[in-house]
C-alpha cells in the first residue's frame, strides 16, 4: 500500500490540471489496493474545504506557503506534483522550486507543458524542478523527445504515460458511421452532430472552426456544430463572455447561427462522456503549435469519435495510425474538406473508430494509474545511495 500526496490546482477549479488530478486520485485510491492519497491544492487565494481529498491548500505568493505545503506532502510515501508554468506564484512559476527542494520524500513530477521554444529563464525553471525529481513524467514521445533534445534533464529519469480517459470503458462507433446500419428513416434523417469541446477562451482556433463550418451548408441532412463548455475562469473574469459573444456575432454573420449551437452546461466526467459519444466528429481546432498533452483529444480517441484536429502536436503523434485527419493550423478550406469527408464517407468514419480501439486500452485511467502505481513503487524500492 501505497501513499501519494499530490501537489496541483483541483476542483472546483477548472482547469485542465485539476481534471486531470482529481481522475488520477480517484483511480489510484478506488480499485481496492489500499493505497490512499491526499492533495495539496493550489489557489490564489484561500478557499474553503470542498472535497475530503485536500488536506491543505499552497497560496501562491504566501510566505510560509511553500514550507507548509512540503511538510505536508513529506508525510506522504510519494510527492505527485503537476506543473505548469502558469499555476504557480513568482516568474514562470519559479515559487515551485522552494517547495520541491524541501521534500524528503521521492517526487514524480509531471510535465503538462514542454515548451519547443523555452525563454532561458523558463528551460531553467523545468530544469531545476526536474533536476530535484525523482521521476519525470510526460504524457507524449513529443514531450519526451523534446526534453532530450532541447533541455539538460537526466533522460533515465523520463517515463511517457499517457493522459487518462473515462470515455475507453464504452466504446462504440455512432450509428451514423456503421456501414452495417440500416438507414435513417427518409422522413427524420438524423442531423450529424461535429462536437468541440473544454473550457472556452481565445487560443482555441473556434472562429476558424465555424468559418469551416460554414462551408457544409449544401450537405443533406444539414450537420449542426455544437460547441460545449464554459468560458474559461480567468477568461471570465478579465473579459467576461466577449469572445463567446463575438463567435455568436460572427455565426450571425455566416448566416449559420441556427446550426451552431453554444452549450454552457456544466457537466460531470461521465455525463460528457455520453455527450461526446454522441457525435458523428470532434473537431480541435486549437491554435497552438506547443500544445503536446490534450485531455479532449485523449478523451476523443478513447471514444472512438473520428477526428479533425489542427496539426499540433499532440495530435500529429496520436493520429498517425489512422484515427483522425489532420489539417495545417489556419487553413479553413482544408477544415471544411476534412470535415466533409467524414461526414459523406461512413467507410472513412468507420475507419478511424477502427483505429482508434487500437489506441484505447492503454489511455484507460485504469491503466494509467496502474503505471503511475508502478513507477511510485520503483522509487521506494529503489536503493538509498549515501551521501559522499
């Protein structure tokens, strides 16, 4: 038996960190081994206890933060710290490096973000936060090949396991794309629905996704393009829903307001979950050329839902075997193409969901934990050198 203390942001922030720690301390305590984990949550400011889970909380920009939350965490078997630069206090999230260099227990540090073009002083930060690990983990062979090549990191210290997924526990491809399946009655065609989804902000490319869309106005029956998700928090608060009004405006616009659909409900993992096995294509469009771990994406190929994605990186390593059709970031024209392909080729459909079952068992949170459960007892079993 094993336990982990987990240093990360955590619900009911949202953010993609906390999504991610909450899924892998539920599946690392919840299949009977006895191991048990605590989290040490990272705010801004001081919140109320909301899940039994966090044992106590690191306010960035306090003082004495850094010191408690390590004395918290040293009562742990193993530290699980999740970093970005973004979450923690000081330049590039430098506060971190105080708390890490005062465990005394072995710490996986997991990577979120592995930057191709790092500032000196941001190489420095990951250096140094990874110099102090016992363990570092990526969730990409991009992320991986890009430490090696471009940071100093001990690469025998480097273990790729993979992002987590609910949604591979119950994979079926959409009746839409059986090519076995009887047609839909002539009088109700069944609308094909291309699903984006997460939390909503600029930097997701959607003002290309819905000019792409726009160009499937001649396809019987008319697909619909639903776009779920709240507007990112800190989007929220320094802009309001400017930019979720201003792709509202810009459907208007493109005479295609009735076919894009915004969705706000919050929804809980498993409730998304049936959302996006309902869709005929995801679509992720996102602008970002760095972006080596995607959640959504993982989530979308556990599904077995055919994809469209920009070519970022992440995406290019995942669907190289077949189970998505990649397009240049900003290139509407061949967006739309792509999109119309799945949608008016079930054999290409079918296809991807095909490739995608190949893919699937090993992003189960099942299989991910295990991994992490494995690699934490490689630490502990791992021989303590003395000091010279």
């Amino acid at each position: 038996m094993t336990s982990f203390g987990f240093l990360s942001t955590y619900p009911p922030t949202q953010c993609g960190l906390a999504t991610f720690s909450a899924a892998l301390v539920r599946h690392l305590t919840g299949q009977g081994t006895g191991d048990r984990a605590g989290v040490v949550r990272v705010v801004d400011a001081a919140q109320p206890a909301v899940y039994p889970d966090v044992v106590a909380q690191l306010v960035n920009g306090s003082p004495t933060g850094a010191a408690r939350a390590a004395a918290v965490l040293n009562r742990f078997d193993v530290a699980v710290v999740q970093h970005e630069f973004g979450i923690y206090g000081g330049r590039d999230g430098e506060d971190v490096l105080r708390l890490v260099g005062e465990l005394t227990v072995p710490a996986i540090v997991v990577l979120h973000t592995v930057l191709a073009a790092p500032t000196a002083h941001q190489r420095q930060v990951l250096e140094r936060i990874a110099d102090a690990a016992a363990a570092v983990v990526v969730m990409s062979r991009t992320a991986a090949d890009r430490l090696r090549e471009g940071y100093l990191v001990d690469t025998a210290k480097v273990s790729v396991i993979p992002h987590g997924a609910l949604s591979s526990r119950r994979m079926s491809p959409p009746a839409s794309f059986n090519p076995f399946a009887p047609p839909a009655p002539a009088s109700a065609p069944r609308r094909p629905t291309v699903l984006t989804w997460g939390l909503l902000g600029p930097g997701k490319g959607i003002e290309r996704a819905i000019a792409a869309f726009a160009g499937l106005g001649d396809l019987t029956p008319a697909p619909r393009y639903v776009i779920a998700g709240q507007t990112h928090p800190k989007v929220l608060a320094r802009d309001g829903e400017a930019y979720r009004d201003s792709l509202r405006a810009q459907a208007e616009d493109l005479g295609i307001a009735a076919d894009v659909e915004f969705d706000t409900e919050y929804r809980n993992p498993d409730v998304l979950m049936d959302l996006v096995r309902s869709a005929d294509v995801v679509l992720l469009p996102y602008d970002s050329t760095e972006q080596v771990t995607s959640g959504v994406l993982i989530e979308a190929v556990a599904a077995g839902r055919p994809i469209v994605a920009t070519r970022f990186p992440h995406a290019v390593e995942l669907l190289e075997d077949g189970a998505g059709l990649l397009v240049a970031h900003e290139d509407v024209p061949a967006m739309t193409e792509a999109l119309r392909a799945v949608l008016t080729q079930p054999a290409l459909a079918a296809s991807m969901t095909l490739a995608s079952g190949r893919i699937a068992p090993d992003l189960a949170w099942t299989s991910v934990a295990e991994s992490y459960r494995a690699l934490a007892k490689s630490l502990l079993d791992a021989p303590i050198t003395a000091a010279v």
